[in-house]
C-alpha cells in the first residue's frame, strides 16, 4: 500500500506538468484506439504509422492490403462505429486524464480504510497469540554474497 501512495502522490505532483502537453497526448491517443477499434473489427491490428499500401499479383488478379488490411478486412469496418467508439474513447480519456486528482484523493481514502482494516485484522490476530513474522529478506544482485553464490548440485 506503501508504494500505491507513493505512485499517487508522484502523479499528483507531475500532473501540473503533465496537463499543459494534453492536446500532444490526445493526439497520440487517437491513432491507438482507431487502431484498437479496427482490431475488434477484423482481428488483425493495423499498422498506423502512415498509409502503407501493399500490392501483390496473383497471376493477372491484383491484391491489394492498407495498412496491413485486405479485402476481407476493409470490409468488415464500419466506418460510423469506427468514428463514434474513437470519439468515445477519446472524450472517456479526456475525462479520466482531467479527473486524475480527485481520483488519486479518492484512491489515498481507500488506501487509509484498507491499512486502517489490516492494522485492526494483525492487532486482533496478536490480541490472540498470533506472532507477526518477519518479512522474507531477498539480497538484492549487488549484494556481495548473491555474487559470491555457486549453485550447489544435489545428487540423484
């Protein structure tokens, strides 16, 4: 719980920064769900980094795919689900993004209530002859023994 704190309070003090840039990040935004969208569409995933036909022959027949796309894929895009759910999706960002504040407040709430609940769980447990452990300490791969370690080959 200790670091879900830590990772809100890093938020709340970058979200000041972060916001004055919302106009680049919607617009890297929007190629990713058009291309989410399209993949729910057809099942394949788009390329969107600009428009890359691809042309193959088959004999006399031309094959064409956009962006990875073929005939078969090309049609089963509806071009008016594909503008509402970006829209949608977009906007939903937009309100999230915006909202980040009053979420990492909301979220510090649950947070509190949640090491408020174990705290009385453990001091209940002890009340009744439970003993808290220690924590497992694992070395980190700096430490001096990790690096001094060998593996030991236990006979068969």
């Amino acid at each position: 719980m200790d670091d879900a704190s830590i990772a809100d309070g890093a938020a709340a003090v970058r979200y000041p920064m972060a916001i004055t840039s919302m106009l680049d990040s919607v617009k890297q935004m929007v190629p990713i769900y058009v291309a989410d969208i399209i993949e729910e569409q057809t099942g394949k995933r788009p390329v969107m980094t600009g428009f890359k036909p691809d042309v193959s022959l088959d004999g006399t027949d031309v094959k064409i795919t956009i962006n990875g796309l073929g005939k078969d894929d090309l049609g089963k895009i509806s071009i008016g689900e594909l503008t509402t759910q970006t829209i949608g999706r977009t906007k939903d960002w937009v309100v999230h993004t915006l909202g980040l504040l009053p979420a990492i407040s909301a979220t510090k709430d649950h947070l509190n209530f949640e090491q408020d609940t174990l705290d009385a769980m453990l001091d209940g447990f002890a009340k009744n002859g439970w003993k808290r452990l220690d924590a497992v300490q694992i070395p980190m791969a700096a430490d001096p023994k990790v690096a001094a370690a060998t593996a030991k080959i236990r006979p068969t």
